[in-house]
C-alpha cells in the first residue's frame, strides 16, 4: 500500500499539484484517510497510472471497513485522497488571475488542465465515451454517447432510499460544492475548485464541466441559486464573458421547461472552446431592420429556427437581441402552430449563444416554443415519438448547436443491433432492440454478413440521420417553404 501512497504523491510532484515542500504534510493527509497511524519508507511504482492508483488505495479502504464497497463510495474517497493534494481555493483563484493578466487563454488552458490533473475531470471515463461525426445538409454534425457519468449502483439506489435527506448544497451548481465531500444521491466535489467572475456587476463563478461533452467544456453559474432566466441582463453578461474570454463561445439553455436545461433552477450557461457545426452554419437569408443598420442579421441554414446578428458593439447587439425576444415572446402565428401563451401559460423563449468573429461580436438566436398537443404532449417541438428510440431527452444548448449527447444505454444496444444485423436474425426477438426494429429493418438486410465494422458505420451513419430530424422536430419554422414565409412573417414584426 506504502508504495501506492508514494506514488500518488509522486504524480502530485509531477502535475505541480504539491511541491517537495509539502510532500510530507499531503502523505500525512493521506494516511488519516486510510486510518493508517505509521510509514514505511519505499519507492514509488514505476508508469503507474493515477486511475490504478486511486483504485488499489480505495480498494485497501474497501478491506480496512472504511467505506462500504459500491460505486459512490468508491467515488467519495478516491476524491478524498486527490483532496490531498489539490491546492486551497484562494491560491488556485491567485495563479488563475496572475496568468489571465498575461493571456486569458494561457488561464484556461492552465485551469482545464488543472481540473484535468486534480481527477474532477476524470480522464479515465472521459475517454470511454463514443463520439463520431456523420455529414448532412447543414453541415457535419457531432454525435457522442455518453458513458463518462456511471451508471447508478443498485447498492447506492439502496443506501439513497435510506440515507436523510438534505438540502445543501442545493443543487449540483451552487457555490457550496466546492469542496464538499459528497454523499449518496450528491457527487463528490471535495477536489472541486471555482474561479470567481463578475459578469454585468454580478457575481459568478467559473468552472469546468465534470462530464465535457466537448474541448474546454465549462459552466458560468450564479453566486446565488436563482432560477434561470433569457432577458436583458443574460445578453449583457453572454457578451462580456466573449469580451473576457474572446477564445471561448458561451450560451444559455432556454428558461421554459420542455425546451430548457436540465437545470432550470439555477442561473447559469454553458461555454468552452469549441466549434460546432452550427457556427460553421452559413446565413442563407439577410434582413435589414430599421434603427439597426449596423447590424448584421440574418436567418441561419439550421433545422432549428435561428437568428444571427452581428456587430462591432455589443451593447447594440444586446439592445436589438432584447427587441427580438420581445417581440417574439408575445408572438403567436396560428397557421404555424406557433400560439404566445395557452391558458396563461407562456410558450415562446430564446436560446441564445454568444461569440467573436475576429472583432466583431455574434449572438445566435434561437427561437423556442413548448407547447404540448394531445397529439404531442412531450411537446410538439421536442423529438418526436418515432425517434424516441435514439433521442427522448430534452433539446437543450448543445444539442442546437449540433452535438448529440445520446443516452448510455445506446452503446450496449448499438452492439446488439451489429450481432443480430451480421447474423440476419429477427431485431424484434430481443427487448433491447426491438424498440429499433421498424427504423433498423430500413438497411438490416442489404448488412447482413458483413463485417462488424461496416454495420457500426452504417449504424452510426443512421443515428446520426435521426438526430438531425430531432433537430427539425425541435425546429418552430420547418424547412420547407411554408415554414420559411411564416418565419419571414415574424422577422417583419421586429
């Protein structure tokens, strides 16, 4: 075990996370964890990686009694024993702005590698998440699936229905996650750090998504837990974060349920450094409109329904976005299914995503409605049932702008699809496949026999198909001419 512990202080030494001087104080951290009163001198071992290391040191708290063996525990401790070697907040938030006073770029590329080398960004499963790209009429669009977040323990499920409940920290973005130490039900955080930001003389914090779906992938939250919100102010502070970070794009989910986040309950977005296909999206259409001619707008060649404006000064930008959102939260089109509000409850919102272009300043906006039809009632533009088998979750942020995060369960019933397809059998005899059958027997039998890595391509080719018609369910305006003259009617009302 001795040599384990060296080893982990060894990879601290490596990293920068501790210097010699402070070896010792982080070995005696260490061994309070395991309950281990004495040391045995030793060597380090030799290309040992950090994820084996984690896990022989908890494996030894698993056999000493320490914690029970199940995946959130494992989880707790193994970030317990990175805590030992993870800097204090305040000399992170120092080197952070010394660096940033020399390239705000230089900063994040230190903090990411950072939350990389401290295991909150835990490389390991990161790696084990399936990604591809397929081409398409809009461009090349990415599609992931998402394994890096572990499946829950039915032992944890257990512990959880038992455990007390508590209400700190409120939610999995509030401030007071830096450092917690975790519980059943809540992610550890104990090597988690927060660089703070003023953003629109309001505090925020700066942080990195545990879980990056994409290069740099990071999250701007309120200091305090308040519900998200699309209005004047969220525009103001999307375009001074491009001011402090030009490298970096940054947007918000929308604030309505259906076409919002998964957490709409704290004030927060979404940024990173990262091109998605939806920048690289073309205007197919330019207006003009009276009062801004020195901004740029147009609509998007997009399956979602998106404006761009662009300009040298960002307050212009953000005073023709709050004019846009305006207009179009009251707005309602019968003949295009598009109503304000039903039974005094709103339907339309923005998703906006904020960039620079060199010197100029781009906000895309996207137009978002929620409205449930009996035929519809997940929302009539959300995924549609027919494609549920691949996409049923919400369209949030990263979806529009062109990445897919594809559920878990997808990779296990992908392969089963590849075995069933090469040997010609029935997609309908299995429970985890026949909810593909109708949408698979479409290209199974001109696969059959072939080799198993043509399959997965052709397989992969099709998800990937079906994603981009999520994104037109997700569309307000369909891409045919009727949709185009009734966005066309909206765009005369601004």
């Amino acid at each position: 075990m001795f040599e384990y512990i060296e080893s982990l202080l060894q990879y601290g030494l490596k990293t920068g996370l501790i210097n010699e001087e402070e070896k010792v104080y982080s070995r005696n951290l260490i061994l309070d964890l395991l309950r281990e009163d004495g040391f045995e001198a030793c060597e380090p071992i030799e290309n040992v990686e950090l994820a084996e290391i984690l896990k022989v040191l908890t494996d030894e708290a698993v056999k000493r009694g320490l914690i029970a063996d199940s995946g959130e525990n494992r989880d707790i401790f193994d970030t317990k024993l990175m805590n030992c070697l993870t800097p204090r907040p305040s000399e992170v938030r120092r080197r952070f702005a010394r660096i940033y006073a020399e390239s705000p770029k230089a900063a994040t590329d230190w903090f990411y590698r950072f939350s990389g080398d401290t295991n909150y960004i835990r490389r390991d499963r990161i790696i084990k998440d399936r990604k591809w790209t397929v081409d398409s009429e809009y461009g090349e669009i990415d599609i992931t699936i998402n394994l890096s977040k572990p499946e829950k323990d039915p032992r944890d499920i257990a512990a959880a229905g038992k455990a007390k409940s508590s209400a700190y920290p409120k939610c999995q973005l509030c401030a007071e996650n830096e450092g917690y130490a975790g519980r059943i039900g809540h992610p550890a955080r104990a090597n988690h750090r927060l660089i703070p930001l003023d953003l629109s003389d309001d505090s925020f914090f700066f942080q990195y998504s545990p879980y990056v779906y994409y290069n740099e992938h990071c999250i701007v939250f309120n200091r305090d837990h308040v519900p998200m919100a699309i209005n004047g102010r969220a525009f103001t502070r999307l375009l001074e974060f491009t001011e402090k970070f030009p490298h970096y794009f940054i947007g918000s989910n929308a604030d309505l349920p259906i076409v919002g986040g998964s957490i709409l309950s704290h004030d927060h977005f979404q940024g990173g450094h990262y091109t998605f296909a939806m920048e690289r999206a073309e205007i197919e259409e330019y207006f003009k409109l009276e009062g801004f001619a020195d901004i740029e707008c147009g609509i998007v060649k997009w399956p979602m329904s998106v404006i761009r404006i662009r300009g040298e000064k960002p307050e212009r930008l953000r005073e023709l976005a709050v004019r846009i959102l305006e207009k179009w939260r009251g707005y309602s089109d019968e003949t295009a299914m598009i109503f304000a509000e039903t039974n005094g409850e709103p339907h339309n919102t923005i998703t906006p995503i904020a960039r620079r272009r060199g010197e100029l300043f781009e906000l895309d906006l996207c137009l978002r409605n929620n409205l449930t039809t009996e035929q519809f009632p997940m929302g009539l533009y959300h995924p549609h049932p027919e494609r549920h088998h691949i996409k049923k979750e919400n369209i949030g942020l990263i979806e529009v702008m062109g990445l897919a995060v594809l559920p878990a369960r997808l990779d296990r019933e992908l392969s089963l699809l590849e075995e069933l397809i090469a040997d010609g059998q029935d997609l309908r005899q299995n429970a985890e496949t026949e909810k593909h059958a109708e949408w698979a027997e479409g290209f199974a039998e001109r696969l059959k026999g072939k080799p198993r890595e043509e399959i997965r391509s052709v397989l992969e080719q099709e998800v990937g198909k079906v994603f981009v018609s999520v994104l037109e369910d997700a569309g307000v305006y369909k891409r045919d001419e009727s949709g185009k003259a009734a966005f066309r009617r909206f765009i005369k009302t601004i």
